[in-house]
C-alpha cells in the first residue's frame, strides 16, 4: 500500500502543523543546493521564483522560446479562492468541500484542505505582484461564480486570468533570473531523469536551437510540465503541451496514477473539419450568464432566431434545477453528448448545442438603463446597453469565436460541444508533492493530487499556483535538509553518461527509421482511437479494443514514421516524434486504467456503471482508491493502491438537481 | 458564413540556420479550405512536404487561441497579416481568395535573430524584462489583497496595458524596429498602479537602458507598431513611457 504520508491530527491544522515541524536549511547551505524545474507554467514559473527567493540554485526549463508561452496562459476564466469578500457563505471548508464533492471523492482530504488553506494568500500574493484583477468602482476586487459551486469565489481579469496569473509568475520568474538566483534555459526539453543511488540527481536535456543534448545536476528535480490532453490529438492544450517529462520519469520508476482521468470540458468550439488541428475553449465563466439549449424536435434545421422560446429544450436548467447552467463540467459534457447523439444536435455537424446570450444581454441592458436612470428606451437601445456589459465581461471569447467561426456571438448564439481540456491524473505524488522516487517532485496539472475525478472550474490556476508559492517551499526544504552534505556530482558520473546515451539511442532510431508517414499521422490515429473508446464514455469492450489497436499503432509508429530533417539543429518534427512516441504509450496505460475501474466517477463515465437516470455511478465498496501504475516495461505496469479515507466528507451520490 | 475552397502560391522564406544566407521558395497548396486557420494551412503544407521527401518549414507557433504571442509570421508585409487585432494563428483563410500568391517571412529585425525559416529569437524581450518590469516582492510578503483598493479606470488601464503578448509584431511592424510599444506596455502596467509605484523611475530607466542595449530602433511615433498589435495596444502607452522616463531622468538620485 502507498503511502502518502498525510502528517497526523486534524484536517484543518494538518497544514499548520507540518509547516511547524517540517526540517528547515539554513541559508548558506541553500547556496549550494541545486534544483532543477521543468516547465515554467504557473506551477514551475511560481516554484522557481520562490525557490530562488529563498536562495537555492534554480535552474528552470522550457521548452518554448520564452517561459511566458506556457500554456497556463490560455486559461480564461479565473482563479477560486476562499476570500469570502462577498459575504455570501465562503470559507476554507466549503472550497474544501465542493472540491473533493466536484472531484466526485476521489481526492485526497488532507491535499484538498491545505489547497483551500492557502487559496487566499495565492490572491493576496498575485495583487502585490501587481496582477490587474476586475475590480469593482469602490477599488476592490470582483467575484463571479464557476460550475459546481454557490457561492461567488472566482477572481478573474476579463477571459484572460491565466495570462495575468502567469505574467505575474514570469516576471517573479525573470526577477530572480536578474539576481542571478534562477538560470534559465527555454527551447530546451527535458528528455530523460538522471537517478543515482536511487534518487533523482538531474536530468538530460536537448538545446532545441542545436540539437545538442546537455546534462544538467540538480539535488532535486521538479515535474511542472503540465498535462496529458494531447494524447487525443485534439484538445484545448497547446500544440506542445506533451507527457514527455512526465513519461520519463514514469519510466525511471515514478508512479502515474489515475490516467484515465481526463476531463472533457463542455464549452469548445466545435470541429469544422479534418484540417482540425486544435479546439479552442470557450470560458466556463460564460455559463454564467449564456444558457445552454437545443431545439425540442430533432434534426431541427432552423436558425437559432427561428425557434420560438417555448420549442426551446434547456436541458440543464430543465436536468439540474439548483445549479441549472452551472452544473460541473463532467454533468455538463454529458448532458451536451446524449442530447446530440439523440438527434437533438445544432449546426451541420449535428455535433453542437447552443449557448445563447441574448437573455443576459437584456437583463444586463435593463440593469445598465437603471444605473443610469434611463427611461423609455427602446429594446433596441436596451439591447446595445446590454452588448457593452457583455463586451467588457467576456469581449476576448466573443471575438476570439468570431474569428475562428465567422458568426457574430453577440447576435446568434454561439454553438459548442465538449473536447479534451484538462488531465486530472498525473504523476503520483504524496503530501509532500514528492513522487514515489526520492527526490523527484511533481506540481501543478502534472500531478494527480487534488482535483480527484474531476476537476472544478477556476481550481486549475489555483492548484498550480498553491503547489509552486506555498507549498514546494515548505516541503522540499524538509528533503533538502538532509542533502547538505551532498555535493554537486560531476556531470561525467556513470549514470548521466549512460542516461545520456540511452537518449541518443531514442533520437538516432527516431531518425533512422525514414518510413513514409508523418509524425501527425500517427497522432491523429492515436487520438481518434483514444476518442472513440477512452472519451467521454467508455466500456469494457472498447477498451480493450482500444489497447490491441494502440499496440499496433505504437509498432507501425517505430516501423513507418518519417522524421525529416537532422538531428543536431533546429528540428521541430523530431520533438514532436519524441512526444508522440510518449504519448503512444502513455495512452496504452490511461486504457488499462479505464479497464480496471469498472464504476463511474467524474469524468471518467463506465457505460456499464450508471444510475436509472444516466449519472456517473460510483463504486464506493470496491474503488475508492488511487490508482498508482508502476512502469514494468513496454505494455507492462503493475497496479499500486492507495486507499483513500474521508473523514471529513462523507462519500454520496453527487447531485446538482 | 459560407465556405469555399482555394488554391493558393506561397512564397516563403527559408533559411537553415541564424548564420546561412537565406531566401525565398515558392510552393503551391491545393484545396485549402477557407474555415481553415492560416497555421493550419501550414501544417497542410507541412504534410505534403514531409510526403515529399522534402524539409518542412520551420515555424514558432503553441496554443492556437491568441494568446501566448509565440505565432510570428509576417504576412504579405504585415506582422500576423491582413487582420487588424489577430494573431498569425487566429487568422483565417477567409481572408484569402483562390488563386492569391501570400509572402510569408520571420519578424525583421536585428534584435530577433533568424533562427530557422520563420523562427526568429525573441529572448531580448525576457531581458528587457529581467531589467525591471516587475515589482520586487517576495513570496509571502502580501498584505490582504482588499486592503489595496485600485480606481477602476486606473485598474482597467493597467489590464489593457497587461494584455501585451510578447510576440514582437509592434519590432516587426516599426521600420526603426522600435521595442517601444513592448516595453511601454509593461512600465504602463505597473506605474499605473500602487504596487507599481516604490520602483516606478528606476524600472523606466533600466528598461529603456535594456532596451537599446539589445539593439531595438529608436520610436518616431509613427504608429504602425499600435496598428499592427494584435492585442492593441494603445500607442498612449508610449507616451505614458516617455513621460516616466523623463521624469525619471530629472528626478532620479542615481
């Protein structure tokens, strides 16, 4: 049995108490500690900041041109936390609590709590960065609410909150790599862990601009390399986002747990056609305001303005009454898939539902002409008042959905339909984010540990930045402080030499293959295999269709791929067949994990495991647990369990009626 | 919105490395359809390539939603092309007609050094702001985020100024290739708030001091850096710049 080594008392001073006893270095021997972070997204950029604050030697990796890229970035609607500003019933426990519930209890308690322990300095921090958060007139800060919550907690700066958080993050980043504290080494990939007496000790990394492959020592490695969405080819992720990292150190005897957790998020723009070459993510902060229908009569070819309200089926609102629109993304998604494949669906696909504004553009329209004491306008005018309050809440994804569509959102509504967007599952970590080998520590979405089966909107931004801020500084010092006495080891020791080559080996048979299919053929394979049959539903049956077909791909990948170009330069087709290579295994084992956990929960949804009513059923008795997977080999991974305990939540059928 | 399809000539520059010469190749693409992205008719291109035995076209590009500034192709002698507000990636081939001919090259400046075809070394920009745009505080350090209330207009000024990706279309854009709109962003942001303020002369001083020491062009106020910003930025930002580093000038101890 794992053990995640959850300090003792109760929930609520657990955090308290750790930080209290945990080991401490003093700050001379931080000097000569060195730590290594790969990825510089909120939770790797926010970790090597306040590692090179505190004094250690950082050094810190990307693989885009700047540490800015990272897809943190792309995260629109905004970041929880439990402030309680709006005096609507907020507290620590209740973000604990609709955390592990949204999480459909397959979280861990003691992690959940100590993430909604530390939200609100996670907020206070940003603000003194100089983060422009929405703010109200009186000069404080705005609140909106997310799904699969009551109370409005969400802190946001317009649709582009992740980009402010990360900037923020960045520039603490870039401060630090001023004084000298952080080096920073972006186009570089992480490409293998370097382990020696068992504990991790460096990593191999390839200079993308040269080609060339670097070793790089470190008295600890960070993971903050982010998620996993990719593996279905289409996702709301970037176009690099990747498991590599991940994958490398799963190889070198971390634990992966829950891959099958992968959330499928239920506002994208949907797919127009096999050009396709990624989703683009609509807020789930527009749920507060656009409701979500589909027309009553099926195959229904009128445009949106030609149905009259009452042949207009709100499904959600008609399914969920108390949360209505607001449901949590894996009730939504699936709400959205059984009303499309009823033949209820919009569009020429057939493979979207509506999301419609032009209620909320009255009402906020009504309420602008009051605040401004007009009377006796015209709806027309009513409805211009409206468009501007809508514009300065959410005017980047009306115009980013114009863009990308051609139809104006603020006069017909906009059609979506879930996709891939965020991997619950990640590498196993303990309380401490430490993976089950020494020294290797994981943080942020590339981590399994807080979000359990599913995770709630606003949470991500949250997690990322809880991990790097607040609590690697505290509990990577209680590992270190045993390290003191061990020097830098010269990059010319035994095991950086043979790590080295063995990444060699990869990249030379990569290239050596010369077959006749690009790397993206394979990927899309991949990713319609992993669609199909490990998506938004999943059964027995085509699961294990779904692993016989991805070994096959994964032999035809090694025997027809054509990687151009050379290995020592510039060659972005060569990192992406790395990265698919990974993905093509990986994708193996989120089927085996899918196989084993016969119930539903959250995002993952057993066909053969459901209420009379189509609800995720879980199945309490026989797994709730996390399930670790130890890699054993090609195709082969042992399972490891680590049970979970709630004391304070008591497990029940999730309900949002 | 009706769709159609197009075939289209694209002549594109193609270099090895920073140090080859490099120049023009012309290919042809068939069938492009016009919901496409334009990077996604790259990667068509890409595809056919690679089916050719041929080298594909290097190119920077991440998330694909407009946001991360990493898409950097000048198109048609546009930075990210015809469309104003857009980033290369969200541009879409409805802005195309079949039978068009598109030039496509990296950023050009002497500061973003041409790495590979279209991909040009931006990490100028990550020094100019290691000179100083951001605001020294640790972590841990924060008073309650509500004790610092921030006028809204301030407030609101501050995150249109925020919203600057990074991706060097105003340096490609500017015939100085002038970083001023980029690093106008950054001092507007911060000066424009309290948290901004104890640093305010010397992050204005260093920055420019980065600045020119990368190598970037001299602003002329000639606009084409806020026309061609695909976030757009307001080229008062520039003008918010200028009055902090002369004021930083006049009243600077240092």
């Amino acid at each position: 049995m794992l053990n995640a080594k959850i300090p003792a008392g109760p929930l609520n001073t657990k955090w308290e108490d750790y930080k209290g006893h945990c080991k401490l270095v003093n700050p001379a021997n931080k000097r000569s500690l060195e730590v290594i972070v790969i990825g510089t997204g909120l939770a790797g950029a926010s970790a090597a900041a306040s590692l090179g604050e505190l004094g250690y030697k950082v050094k810190a990796f990307c693989f885009q041109d700047s540490p800015r890229r990272a897809h943190s970035i792309a995260a629109q609607g905004g970041i929880n936390a439990a402030k309680n500003y709006q005096n609507d019933g907020d507290s620590v426990y209740r973000l604990f609590y609709d955390t592990v519930k949204g999480g459909d209890y397959r979280a861990r308690e003691a992690n959940v709590h100590r993430l909604a322990e530390v939200s609100g300095n996670i907020i206070d921090q940003c603000v003194a960065q100089g983060v422009p958060f929405a703010r109200e007139y009186g000069g404080l800060l705005s609140n909106r609410s997310f799904g699969g919550t009551q109370v409005q907690r969400t802190f946001y700066a317009a649709g582009q909150t992740g980009q402010q958080l990360l900037l923020g993050a960045y520039s603490a980043l870039e401060r630090q790599v001023a004084l000298g504290n952080v080096k920073m080494y972006s186009r570089h990939e992480m490409l293998d862990i370097v382990k020696i007496d068992g504990k991790a000790r460096g990593i191999i990394a390839r200079d993308l601009i040269t080609g060339e492959l670097e070793r790089h020592f470190g008295h600890a490695v960070l993971i903050c390399s982010g998620g996993y969405g990719n593996v279905f080819f289409l996702s709301t992720n970037a176009m690099g986002s990747n498991v590599t990292a991940a994958w490398k150190a799963t190889k070198n005897g971390a634990y992966f747990a829950n891959p099958c957790f992968t959330q499928i998020h239920p506002t994208c723009i949907p797919v127009s056609g096999d050009h396709q070459s990624k989703l683009t993510l609509m807020s789930e902060s527009l749920r507060n305001d656009g409701r979500i229908w589909v027309p009553k009569k099926q195959n229904d070819t009128r445009k949106a303005s030609e149905i009259p309200e009452d042949e207009r089926d709100y499904y959600l609102e008609r399914r969920y009454p108390a949360f209505g629109n607001l449901v949590p993304r894996d009730v939504a998604s699936r709400a959205a898939k059984e009303r499309c494949d009823a033949g209820y669906g919009v569009g020429t696909s057939k493979q979207a539902v509506f999301l419609d504004f032009a209620a909320a553009i009255e009402r906020y329209g009504n309420i602008e002409a009051g605040k401004r004491q007009l009377s006796n306008l015209s709806k027309a005018e009513i409805i211009k008042l409206g468009k501007e309050v809508v514009a300065e809440k959410y005017g980047n994804l009306f115009d980013m959905y114009a863009k990308i569509t051609g139809e104006n959102p603020y006069e017909q509504p906009m059609r979506i339909y879930p996709a891939v967007h965020y991997t619950m599952g990640g590498l196993w970590v303990d309380y401490e984010l430490q993976t089950t080998v020494p020294g290797l520590y994981s943080l942020g979405e590339a981590n399994f540990s807080d979000h359990g089966a599913n995770r709630l909107g606003a949470s991500a931004l949250m997690q990322g930045l809880a991990d790097g801020y607040f609590v690697i500084p505290y509990t990577l010092g209680n590992y270190l402080a045993d390290e003191i006495r061990t020097k830098a080891i010269p990059t010319d020791h035994p095991a950086f030499v043979e790590a080295e080559n063995k990444v060699k080996e990869t990249i030379s048979k990569l290239m050596g293959i010369k077959g006749t299919k690009s790397v993206d053929h394979f990927h899309k394979k991949l990713g319609k295999i992993m669609w199909d049959k490990c998506g938004m539903a999943r059964n027995e049956q085509g699961l294990k269709e779904a692993i016989e077909e991805i070994k096959a791909l994964r032999a035809e990948f090694w025997k027809d791929v054509r990687v151009p170009g050379a290995e020592k330069e510039f060659n972005p087709e060569l990192e992406k067949a790395g990265r698919v290579a990974d993905f093509l295994e990986l994708g193996e084992l989120m089927c085996i994990d899918a196989l084993q956990r016969r119930e539903s929960c959250g995002g993952h949804f057993r066909e053969e495991s459901q209420t009379p009513d189509g609800e995720a059923q879980r199945d309490d008795a026989n797994f709730s647990y996390v399930a670790a997977w130890e890699y054993k080999g090609p195709g082969q991974f042992e399972l490891h369990k680590e049970e979970l305990k709630f004391e304070e939540v008591i497990p029940s059928q999730r309900s949002y009626k | 919105m009706e769709h159609y399809n197009m075939n289209l000539t694209l002549k594109v520059w193609k270099q090895q490395n920073k140090n080859a010469q490099g120049g023009f190749e012309t290919y042809s693409v068939k069938d492009i359809s016009s919901e496409m992205s334009f990077l996604e008719m790259f990667d068509v291109l890409n595809e056919q390539l690679i089916n050719e035995g041929k080298e594909p076209i290097a190119f920077d590009h991440d998330c694909r939603e407009g946001i991360c500034g990493m898409c950097s192709m000048h198109i048609n002698g546009r930075a990210h092309g015809p469309w104003a507000g857009t980033t290369t990636c969200q541009l879409h081939m409805r802005a195309f007609k079949d039978g068009d001919t598109i030039t496509v090259e990296p950023w050009r400046a002497g500061a973003f050094p041409v790495l590979k075809d279209l991909t040009v070394d931006r990490t100028a920009f990550d020094r100019i702001i290691e000179a100083g745009g951001y605001v020294s505080v640790n972590t841990g350090n924060a008073q309650d985020a509500n004790c610092l209330p921030v006028d809204k207009h301030k407030a609101d000024l501050a995150f249109a100024a925020a919203a600057c990706i990074g991706c060097g279309a105003c340096v490609a854009a500017c015939k100085n290739s002038s970083a001023m709109l980029f690093v106008s962003a950054k001092v507007s942001q911060l000066a424009l708030l309290p948290q901004g303020d104890p640093e305010r002369q010397t992050r204005a001083l260093n920055m420019v001091a980065q600045m020119d020491k990368e190598g970037f062009g001299s602003c002329t106020n000639t606009g084409a850096c806020e026309a061609e910003c695909p976030k757009e930025i307001s080229l008062t930002n520039i003008a918010r710049l200028n009055r902090e580093f002369i004021g930083a000038g006049f009243s600077s101890e240092k």
